[in-house]
C-alpha cells in the first residue's frame, strides 16, 4: 500500500494540491483532504465506463478496432473535412492543448475550447476591460469581504470557500468558520420550527402556501469585525445560505443591479426604490461595507457570463472593480470550472494570441467569438467534422448543437464512456490525466500546477498526448501522399 | 390532507447549473443511477408546485421553443423561488436549453421561459434513452 501525498484534484478550477492518496494494488482505495465530488471520483468513478480499445462505427455500432486502424479512420476524416473543428480541451493538461493549436494550423481548422460555454464572455470582457485581479493564497491571508456573484462554489468548487476565501485562516485574516457554525445552528432550529409549522398547515390549510419574502435587510453581522461573505444569486443556494448576507436578484437583472451598486459607490443619487428586486437602501449598505473593507474580492460564474448581457455583465463587474480600487482595494476572479479551463486559454493564446474561438481557414489565427465560437459554428453548419478532446459537450450542449455536430463525422479521445463518447464514431481510450498520467494545469487564478500520476493505466490504454501525436503524424503523411490507405485528396 | 389545486401549464423563467449531488452522480459516471437521480429532475417553489396541481416528487413536462423533456419535480432545498424552475446541469436540462448565443458564443443556459405541467405516468429516460431518443444513434 502506498500514500500519494499533496497529489493534485483534476476536477474543478481550485486544484486542491493536498490530497493525499492511497493506493492499494494499483487502485485507490482512499482519499483524504478531497471534496464529495473529487472522492466521487478519485476513490470510485474513475474506474468506471472505461474505454479499454479504440472504437469505429460501422453499421451504426461501435465496434473495437485497432489502434493504427483507428488513427488512420480519424485522420482521414480531419483531412478529408473542408472545416473540421477541434473542440474540448478542458480535461486535457496545457502539454495536449498546445499540440492542439499544431493540429488546427495543419487541418486549417476552428479550435475552440469549452470556454466559449463558461467564461468566454470572461475572456471577452478582459479584452475590453482588463482584470485587476489576485491569487487565490492572497485572498486567502489578505480578503476581508468576499462576494460570490452568479456563483455556487458550495456545488461547483466545494473546497474554494474553505480554501481560499471566507473560512480559512489568513496570516492577515482571522477564519469566518466560527460565525459561519452559529449562523448554521440558528437556521436549523428556524427549519424545525418552520417545518412544524408546515406540519401543522398540511392538516389544515387548504390554501396554497403564501409568496414569502425574498431580499431581507442587511444583518448586523455586516458590521462585525473580520471576514463578510456576501452572495448574489437569483437562487439561494447552499453558499448563499452560510453566506453573512444573501441578496437575491431577479433573473437576467444582474446588469441592473451592479449598474445601481456603481451607482452608488461613485456617490451617485438613485431615484428608485428598489433594483432588480432589490431595495436600494439595503443596497447603500451593501456599498458602506464595499467601500469600507480594506481588500474585497469578487468571484463570479455563469450567473453571470450565461444570464442576459454575457460579456457586457462582466465588463460592468471589471468596471465596478477599478471604481472601488479608487477607494479601496478591490479584486475580481472568475470561478473557472473544469481544472484545466485556464491553461486551455493560456496555451492557445501563448501559440495563436487568442484563448478561444480561433479559427485556422486562412492559413493564420483569428478570433471572432460568434463566429468561430462552437455553438454558433454549428448553427450556422460551417464544420463538416468535429474532434472532441477532454470534454463531453453531449453532456453540457444544448440539444440543437449537439443535433449539429451528431449529424457529421465525431471523433473522441476520452477515459470514459460519457454522453459524448456515447455518440462517437471514432473512440479512443486514454489515460486520466492526473490520475494515471502527469502534466501542466492552471488554477483559476492562473497559477501553473504540476498534475502528479497516482496510479498505472489499464494495460494498452495510452495518454491524449500519444494519440494527437500518432492522428497528428497520419494527417501529414495523408497530406505528403505517403499513406498506405486509399483516400480522397482533399478538398 | 391538504387539497392540490387545479394543474395547469405554468410559465416559469429557468435556471440551469451545477448542486453537489449532480456533481458527485457526474464523476461517479454518466451512466450511473446517481447522475441519473439528481440530473432527471426540476426543482420548484412550492407555489408554482400547488398551481401546477403537483406534489413533491411527481413528474413533470418542461418544454421550452428548443424542446422539451420530462423530469422529477422537487421542490428547492431553502429559500423563496416562486417563478422559477431549476434543473441541473446535464442531458436533461439541454434537451431545452437553446442555442442562442447573441453572437457571443454563450448558449441559452439561464433566466429563458419555460412551461411547467403535469405529466403524471410519462416516463423519465434514462441516459441512454434520452441519447438515442435526441440524437438517433446507437449507443453502447
């Protein structure tokens, strides 16, 4: 039995990098430190669905076949595309991503990654706006008003607000557990007497239950000393429950809200009573406490970038941040969800100038987010075959993409047999990378991290890397004529 | 026991994103019954649940202009939602999410109109199912 110690989690943009891990018999058999979502699958998942042989689709199954015949299947379908698109990448470490970008230059291709479903407005809006931002370890000693907006770490990054926001205990920062627990206790007596209360009215109210208040007022514990967690989210989620105060916007209203809360903090008047559901005179002490901290940070997510004014949201958020950074100091971060989003962004940009929605046709990069971004190539059906990396858009696609991109040829390179490997017509095994293999990640906050191997591959299974390398190989030799296959000479 | 009220389509602004549990039934694998049991299903206030005329745990329609699938209603675990419907991420909130991007790459994933009804005895897919329903290819 071995123990794997501060091996990496290659799940979400935290990289945890305390795990430790035990192995037994080439398998791990226990994990310490880890989220419920990392134990889910570092002790259990990854052992599942695997994909032990290349696959081929032939009368409508897929049947295993040979890892030459597969490769050659594959790369006579990139070269034989007009556009083909190689999208994904998430899952991949910054070592893949970047013979990505090889890749898309030899086919010509579009190479998007899964940005342009998350934080591409992100991305755009950083274009617009810059990002006055810091590390995670600086948040860590140094935030003392945290505000999670259009985000959910408790379900998303269960270890970030632990790690490195409101309840770990900074050199500077004192942890805001303590507060967090009384808090917790109150509510559950609260949920008893509610639910007794429920009990009751179930025998007797035939009515149905009344609307019930949405925005409270700010509580006194706004003005303790120490660590505030605030969250903005249109739904009370678990982290808005233990945050110190919740404000719950109205749907797509985020725009509005943070205009008013600009508003306020450039000591601007308001003529309205409330915004976006939001009374403005809680709003002016949400501002108070903005103004008055000594180093805030933001943390947004999709609530963000996915509701109504995508990029514009985030621009406004970056605006917001320079405004308060001429009173205080100020911080923004965006949660980034798969572990390697980042160096997916990092990477293409290093090699072509743009994180995401790059496009090869001409010969040279270009970026053009809705144009080249994968939802809105497939809408428009501009690719004619599509290769998908490290990522499962069958699982997280709205149907009439994911109807699109079924409807031509689709090669996989995944572990497991998820959605999208579901769909394939040619299916590669590999390893995971993290798990059976090594490489670079970038955390969310753009620090490089070294993935460390914990356990052997199934037998035969190789890594992403070998398998772009060996398809990368056969579409130069398809090119150079010096295949043994008898194919159609492109274009 | 307490009367449930008249069914009846309701309009409803959706939210799709991620709670633990899906997060926990993903990494288990795609194919597993917890991704099954916390991705298939719809979480509603109880306001909008009684004006529906459903109780906790029935199966409910949820159709948008990009399509429509069925799924498990719960109601939300804390809070004040009314007017909202919430389903995880994965297959079954995309079967109604559009792509709509707004030339900005970002599908519809949040705040889109919704109708919620009743649909006592329609099958929930499976995984599988709802693939070779939406996408009509085999699969292993």
């Amino acid at each position: 039995m071995t123990v794997v110690k501060s091996a990496v989690c290659p799940i979400c943009g935290c990289l945890c990098d305390d795990l430790e891990l035990t192995v037994k018999d080439n398998k791990i058999v226990k994990m310490k430190n880890g989220c419920a979502v990392c134990e889910a699958k570092m002790v259990h998942g990854y052992k599942e669905d695997r994909i032990l042989k290349p696959m081929i689709r032939k009368d409508g199954k897929l049947v295993e076949v040979s890892m030459d015949e597969a490769v050659k299947k594959a790369a006579q379908i990139l070269t034989n595309a007009k556009y083909p698109l190689l999208f994904g990448w998430e899952c991949c470490t910054s070592e893949v991503q970047s013979i990505g970008v090889e890749m898309a230059e030899e086919l010509g291709a579009a190479l998007d990654n899964v940005c342009s479903i998350c934080h591409g407005p992100s991305m755009m809006a950083m274009q617009e706006a810059g990002v006055p931002t810091a590390t995670l370890g600086q948040i860590r000693h140094r935030a003392d008003l945290i505000i999670y907006w259009g985000s959910n770490p408790w379900a998303s990054h269960p270890r970030h607000v632990e790690r490195y926001t409101a309840f770990p205990e900074g050199r500077f920062e004192e942890s805001g557990w303590k507060s967090y627990l009384q808090k917790m206790q109150a509510e559950a007596s609260k949920k008893k007497m509610n639910a007794l209360v429920r009990r009751k009215d179930l025998d007797v109210d035939t009515a149905p239950p009344k609307t019930c208040k949405v925005v409270d007022a700010p509580p006194q514990i706004l003005q303790k000393e120490g660590r505030k967690l605030i969250v903005i989210d249109p739904i009370k989620t678990m982290t808005a429950e233990a945050a110190d105060y919740f404000i719950q916007v109205e749907p797509n209203r985020d725009y509005e809200l943070m205009e008013a809360i600009r508003c306020l903090v450039n000591d601007q008047e308001l003529d309205v009573e409330t915004v976006a559901g939001v009374p403005v005179e809680y709003l002016r002490e949400v501002v108070e406490l903005m103004v008055g901290c000594n180093f805030g940070a933001i943390y947004y997510g999709l609530g963000l970038t996915a509701s109504a004014g995508r990029f514009r949201n985030i621009e406004l958020a970056i605006k917001l941040v320079a405004d308060l950074n001429r009173k205080t100091k100020f911080v923004i971060t965006p949660m980034r969800g798969h572990f390697n989003i980042t160096g997916a962004n990092v990477a293409f940009a290093w090699a072509t100038g743009y994180p995401f929605a790059i496009d090869f046709s001409q010969g040279y990069p270009q970026f053009n987010p809705g144009e080249f971004t994968t939802i809105d190539l497939l809408k428009n059906g501009d690719n004619d075959a599509t290769l998908v990396i490290g990522s499962d858009p069958g699982a997280h696609f709205p149907k009439p993409s994911m109807k699109k991109m079924t409807q031509h040829p689709l090669i996989v390179i995944n572990p497991d047999m998820n959605c999208t490997s579901k769909l394939s017509d040619v299916l590669f095994p590999t390893q995971w990378c993290g798990l059976e293999s090594e490489g670079t990640a970038y955390r969310m906050d753009g620090v490089p991290i070294r993935l460390r191997k914990a356990v052997e591959p199934p037998p035969g299974v190789p890594s992403d890397e070998e398998i772009l390398r060996l398809i990368l190989a056969e579409v130069r030799a398809i090119k150079a004529g010096t295949t043994t296959l008898p194919i159609k000479k492109r274009g | 026991m307490k009367m449930i009220g008249m069914g009846q389509k309701t309009q409803l602004t959706l939210i799709t994103g991620r709670t633990i549990d899906q997060g926990v039934g993903k990494e288990l694998g795609k194919s597993s019954q917890e991704y099954y049991d916390t991705a298939a299903v719809c979480f509603l206030d109880p306001v909008d649940m009684t004006k529906i005329g459903i109780k906790n745990g029935a199966t409910v329609q949820v159709t948008s202009k990009f399509g429509s699938v069925t799924v498990k209603a719960k109601h939300f675990q804390r809070g004040c939602h009314v007017g909202l419907a919430f389903i995880p991420c994965g297959l079954w909130a995309n079967a109604v999410c559009g792509d709509d991007t707004y030339s900005m790459g970002m599908p519809l994933f949040k705040g889109f109109p919704v109708e919620v009804e009743a649909a006592a005895g329609k099958p929930i897919l499976t995984l599988d199912e709802l693939l070779k329903e939406e996408y009509g290819k085999e699969v292993p």
